[in-house]
C-alpha cells in the first residue's frame, strides 16, 4: 500500500478495505456520491468470497471501473513462472 500511496496518491484517494463486504459497501456508497473509482484490486483468496466473487459483485455496482486481482503470493514463493490470461 505505501508503494501506491507514493506513486498514485497525489492524484488518486486510495483506499483500503479489509474485507470485502466492506469495500463492496464503500463503492455502492462512492457510486451514490456520484464519485468515479478509477481502480478496484482484490486478492485471489479472500477471508468472505475469492477475488473472482468480489470482482463480480463489484463490477454490478461501478461497471466502468478497471479491476485487477492479486496472485502474488505463488509468484513470490516460486511456485509459478509466469501466468495467461484466459479470453
């Protein structure tokens, strides 16, 4: 997070949830506000849904917003070499 608040937080308002009923209420909460969110990233594996679950529910509320997920720790811990992206 401090790595994206140094890069991103001049322009952006950056923030964390954690957990995803939480964050989910935010951006119902931001998109009633008539505010615009520019970017949602979840991690695959969530204490209440996976990031998949969380991003669908997410993309109900602000379709317009970009969503990434999170799959690092098996990349950190040399488990995989690379990853696809299905179509």
């Amino acid at each position: 997070l401090d790595a994206l608040k140094r890069r991103f937080g001049g322009d952006y308002r950056l923030e964390p949830h954690l957990s995803s009923q939480a964050s989910l209420d935010a951006v119902s909460k931001h998109r009633a506000n008539g505010e615009n969110i520019a970017l949602v990233i979840a991690h695959h594996w969530m204490p209440e849904m996976t990031g998949h679950e969380f991003l669908w529910q997410e993309r109900s509320i602000e379709p317009s917003a970009n969503r990434t997920r999170l799959i690092l720790p098996a990349c950190t811990l040399c488990r995989r070499d690379d990853y696809l992206y299905k179509p």
